[in-house]
C-alpha cells in the first residue's frame, strides 16, 4: 500500500465550513470511491488553515481508477464547485512505505 496527502491550505477561518460541507455532501462519495481512507486532519500549528487527508492505495492503477470514478461523478462535482472557493492551494504527495515500516 501507499498513501496519498491531499492537502489543501483555505482561505483564514474557513476550516469550519469545509468540514460542515465535506461531511454533508462530500465524505458518503468520497468513502464510496476512495477506499480507504486513512483519515482527515487540521493544522493547529505551524502554517495554518490546512486540511491533509490520508488515503491508501493498493497501487497508482488502483489510485488512478477510483480518482476517475469519483470525478465522473456528478454530486461530486457539484459539491467540489461548493468548496473550491474556499481553497487557496493544493499540494499533493505519494508515500511510499520502506519495507520494515509497521503500516504497509
């Protein structure tokens, strides 16, 4: 397994907003397509404002097939054009565990 961080910097003071529509809207799709996601975090310090979300793959095959389903997807997309403006940045990363690390 690897793992993907999505994390997304909003605007100052829109945490509660993205989690109220996220949970509302967006996590039963998400949850659905997605697998399995590991969990959804906040900053609390350093650079604030962030949301990280952790979700696991089997492979980039696997990670390519569920993103595609989940943009074909027409509730998602609706509830993507909720919170895109209350996004400011997007980072994305792929973690690959090392052969001894205890989450594989």
């Amino acid at each position: 397994m690897f793992i993907e961080v999505r994390t997304y910097t909003l605007h100052c003071g829109k945490i509660p907003e993205f989690y109220s529509l996220y949970e509302s809207q967006g996590l039963e799709k998400h949850a659905r397509t997605q697998g399995n996601l590991i969990g959804v975090f906040s900053s609390e310090i350093g650079e604030l404002d962030q949301i990280t979300f952790m979700v696991g793959y089997d492979d980039l095959k696997q990670r390519s097939e569920r993103r595609a389903q989940l943009y074909a997807d027409p509730d998602w997309q609706r509830y993507a054009d909720r919170v895109r403006p209350l996004i400011t940045r997007q980072e994305n990363k792929i973690l690959i565990p090392a052969r001894f690390s205890p989450l594989r």
